[in-house]
C-alpha cells in the first residue's frame, strides 16, 4: 500500500469516527430533551380522594375530625319535604331551630326527649333538620287540654273564696249585705275538690342549693338563677322526680341534670363538677343529685332553672322564702 492510500484510508476512519461522535451527541441531546418534556417543572394537582367525601364549607378542612352526628341540626335541603311539615304550627308540635338537640326541644316543651324519640319514630335521634316538625305531646293526648290545665285548676282552687270577699265588702257598706236567705250553699258534688292529677301546681319547692343568689331570673337570657358556692358543694334536687338527662350534650350548660316533676314542670341543674344520677333515677326532695362546679361556665356556681310546659319561668317565685 502507497503512502498516499494510506493517508487517505487514516482520512476515511477520522471523518467516521466524528460522525459516530455526533451522532452520538444528537440522539443524547433528543434523549434529554425528551424526559425534560415529560417532567414538566409545575405538576398537575393530584385529587386527594380521602376528602372527596366531606362536606363543603370551613369545617371541612382536609385534616379536621369529623363531627360526630347532628350535635345540632342539620339545615334542611333546598326543596325537600320535611318530616312532619304538615303539622308546623298546630298545638303539640314544635318546629326545630337552628342549634336545636333534641335535649334542647325536650328542654324547651317540658317532656323527656327519649319520649320525643319514641312519639316520631326516629330511626336516628341523632339526626333531626332545621325545619323539621316533631311530635312533643303524647299521642291522643289533648295539646290544648295540656296548655291550658294550670290555668283551669287555678280558677276551681280560687271560687271558694268569692264568698267570703262579699261578705266583707258588704260589711264596709260597699254593697248591700245579702239576706240569709239569698246564701244557698253549693251541692256537696261541687263543693268536693277536684280529683289531684300530674302537672297541677302544688309542688313542695326546696333551694337546690345554699349559698347567696349571686345572678337573677331573665327569661331572655339567663332564664334561671345563679347560685353560688365552692367546687364540690351538694346540688340538691329541688322537688320529687325523676331523672330525664344526666350528661353534657346542651351547649352552655356543661355537666347537666334535667329532672322532670310532673306533667308541667322540670328543673334544670347546670355547671356541676360531678353528676351522681343516671336518667331513668327517680329521686326525692333534697336529695343530692350532683356537685357544684364550673363546666362550661367562667365560676363556680350553679345555674339553676324551673320550667313550666317548657316555658322558663323565674325560680324565686315558687321557693320558699330564705
């Protein structure tokens, strides 16, 4: 081989080797660019689906814990037919609220809220709806017979007394005294007392606790009294009963006792430090029921409610005087 064939055969392999090179540079080039197309710098947002479940709202932040069930009722859907709604209105039906519980509709028409339960066949008393109507008197009872029996048996209570109001007016000589022969005494059927029956008001009243008085009655915003005391002091149960509630589901009143005199009248015992009934108990005037103390609440005290067919009503009146 000349010298001349040979410098060209060196030229040949030269010029095929920098093409390997750049070949080798391009499809290394193509290579990057590639996996920088498929690695945007900003990714696409990934739907968590552990929170596509929860309700919308401030409440539903993704690391929150869930509420348990209607601690208050739930708002209603837009155009949905609530249970009951026919009855909104009518006497013995109560129209849920906004923050109600069904311990707050027990609270606020006088009954038992597990009797509320049973009398509007709640599959899930834990679940009630702003708009929605429930049964709070008895089946076949009279809801206005039960609204009105205070005040008849007040009026019977009151007419033997009419008598006696004319002869000493007569005696000032405001009127005529009557001859003896005008006074005829009433049958012995009316002159027999009417028959005793639950929800009257003849209710021996007991302080449910000792010390000073220290806030008054307002029905619009305390509607009770406050008592005041040391932690641990004896709550005492204001009249025979039987216990309705015994817990701390009723927001603002802590550790809570509710017991239920009759037909018209509960008490509300609220703040306690320790409760010493369960619901079903009955118990007696005076007994002690719980221990003072200040859940919920910003000093010990005891706040203090008697309600009337619900209706809070200022405790002072029916104690006995101090």
């Amino acid at each position: 081989m000349t010298l001349a064939m040979m410098g060209h055969l060196a030229s040949e392999v030269r010029q095929a080797r920098n093409t390997g090179f750049v070949r080798l540079a391009i499809s290394a080039l193509a290579a990057l660019v590639l996996v920088g197309c498929a690695s945007p710098k900003y990714r696409a947002p990934v739907e968590d689906r552990s929170v596509t479940n929860r309700p919308a709202g401030p409440t539903a932040a993704p690391n929150a814990a869930t509420p348990a069930p209607a601690v208050t009722a739930l708002p209603a859907d837009a155009g949905k037919v609530l249970p009951g709604a026919e009855n909104a209105g009518k006497p013995g039906f109560y129209t849920v609220k906004p923050g109600d519980t069904l311990i707050r509709v027990g609270l606020e028409t006088g009954q038992n809220w597990k009797d509320i339960i049973k009398w509007n066949n709640l599959d899930n008393p834990n679940v009630i709806e702003v708009g929605q109507v429930l049964r709070v008197v008895a089946p076949g009872a009279d809801p206005n017979a039960v609204a009105t029996r205070g005040v008849t048996t007040a009026k019977l209570e009151t007419r033997p007394l009419d008598a006696p109001k004319i002869q000493t007016a007569a005696a000032s000589g405001a009127v005529p005294l009557p001859t003896p022969t005008a006074i005829t005494p009433p049958p012995a059927t009316m002159a027999t007392p009417p028959t005793p029956r639950e929800g009257d008001d003849d209710i021996n009243w007991l302080w449910p606790a000792s010390g000073p008085v220290i806030g008054g009655f307002d029905e619009t915003r305390t509607k009770g009294l406050s008592i005041a005391g040391k932690a641990g002091d004896p709550v005492m149960a204001a009249a025979d009963g039987k216990v309705v509630y015994a817990g701390s589901g009723l927001r603002g009143y802590g550790n809570l006792v509710i017991l239920k005199h009759n037909n018209t009248y509960l008490t509300a015992y609220a703040h306690n430090q320790a409760l010493l009934v369960k619901e079903e108990q009955s118990v007696k005037r005076g007994q002690k029921i719980a221990e003072m103390g200040a859940t919920d609440a910003e000093r010990v005290a005891l706040h203090f409610e008697i309600r009337k067919q619900g209706k809070p009503i200022d405790p002072a009146r029916l104690l006995p005087p101090r």
